[in-house]
C-alpha cells in the first residue's frame, strides 16, 4: 500500500537522484548480504543461533522497509526540469542571498527528501523555503526562527 506521501511527483537534483539511487544500491546489497547470512544460519541449531537468527530476521525486516521506501520514492521521482524560471523562485532554483552583515549564503530548494541545510541544499516546505517560494530579485525577505528573525535580501536567482 502506497502512502499519500510516496505518491506524488518528487522533484530531485542530479545529485539528489544520484544519492537516492546509491542508497537503493547500498540497501539492496544490505538485504542480500543478511539473506545470506540467515541462510548460514539455518545450518546451526544452537540457542545463541537462534537468538543471531531473529535478530536477523529484526535487520532484515527493517532494511526491506527502509528499501520499499527509497524505491517506491525513486519510482516518482524526476530531475529538476532544466529550465527554470530565473525570475521567480521555484523548487529547483539556487538563490543568493545577503544577511544583514553582508555575508552571502547560498542554497538551493529542493524537496525534502533530498534536503541537506549543511550541503545548502534547504526544503522547499521549510519555514525559510517556503517563503523563498514565488520572490523576485531584490526582495528583502523577513525570516524568523526560534533565534530571532532576521532580514535577507534576494540577490540572484538561478
């Protein structure tokens, strides 16, 4: 049963794509690996391997629904449409912005599943993505967090 969530049209980055991808690889040569194991196993008849057995079983169970959920994500997922919007912000769209200290900063939107604020990659339905959404250049943005609010100016949309 597919949830609401893994539905819908995920927008992702090439390196987005390329990191989901990897992580269905990785999950998948993880999924094989605890299949072997379970069948060596199924070989001893000791209580400590039957013990090793469900904890096994446990992994098993976890990875196989850590997979069902990347697959079916890479399943609706498409790249960011090449051409985007340079006037607008838009999913996909790298913005530039200045603090008020003059600092530049840099992100990209993109959707959450890919969203990493330390790579600059930030959600399009996080509190600052969301009121990135739709802005011009030039646009002075007023964001808040629990820290306090602060003033960013939009400098550059690509």
């Amino acid at each position: 049963m597919q949830t609401l969530e893994t539905k819908r049209t995920i927008l992702l980055s090439k390196k987005g794509m390329k990191e989901l991808k990897k992580a269905v690889n990785k999950l998948e040569r993880t999924q094989k690996q605890i299949i072997i194991d379970l069948r060596d196993l199924d070989k001893t008849d000791g209580h400590d391997q039957r013990l090793a057995r469900i904890e096994k079983l446990a992994e098993l169970e976890a990875v196989e629904s850590q997979l069902a959920d990347k697959q079916a994500y890479l399943a609706n997922a498409k790249l960011f449409p090449r051409k985007r919007d340079a006037v607008r912000v838009a999913i996909g769209s790298v913005v530039e912005l200045i603090d008020a200290s003059g600092r530049a900063i840099q992100y990209q939107l993109v959707d959450s599943i890919e969203a990493n604020p330390s790579d600059g990659r930030i959600s399009a339905s996080s509190p600052l993505g969301q009121t990135l959404l739709g802005r011009t250049i030039k646009e002075t943005i007023s964001w808040g967090s629990k820290l306090g609010s602060s003033q960013l100016t939009l400098v550059r949309i690509s």
